[in-house]
C-alpha cells in the first residue's frame, strides 16, 4: 500500500510536469504562428477595412493568437516596425 503511494506521486508528479510543458510549447508555438502569419499579412501591405496598417496586422495576429493574446494586451506586447530598404 505504501509502495503504491510514493511509486503514484512520483507517476503523477511526471504526468503533470508532461502536460505543464507541452501547454507551454502550445502557447510559444501558437504565438510564433500568430507572428508569422502578421508578417505575411504586412509584407502584402494589406488593410482590413477602414483600419490603417499597424492596427491590420495587430488584427490578424490577435485573431491567429487563438486566444493568448487579449485585446488589452496587443498594445504592450505587440510592436510593429517598419524597415526602410
């Protein structure tokens, strides 16, 4: 019985640690996409609507984000940055 418990903690323990890690490569990778995906929208020099083009590309990568980046979070965490050639 108490074989049971310690080998059980030590099972879960590693359970838990798998899926607190893989949610973590989910987010990074699902930002990454979201990145990329407002490159390719800026590269394009696309506007949606009557928006100009920074608040287009925050638009697209907050809507590619699937959720992890809020609206309120696009100003702090989101910069766009034109490079003249």
């Amino acid at each position: 019985m108490v074989e049971t418990a310690l080998v059980l903690m030590v099972v879960l323990g590693l359970i838990f640690v798998i899926v607190d890690l893989s949610m973590a490569i989910l987010a990074k990778v699902t930002l990454q996409h979201a990145v990329r995906s407002g490159v390719r929208y800026a590269v394009t020099s696309q506007v949606s609507g009557s928006l100009g083009q920074v608040a287009s590309i925050k638009q697209v990568v907050q809507t590619q984000s699937m959720g992890f980046l809020s609206a309120s979070d696009m100003s702090s965490y989101v910069k766009v940055t034109f490079y003249s050639v």
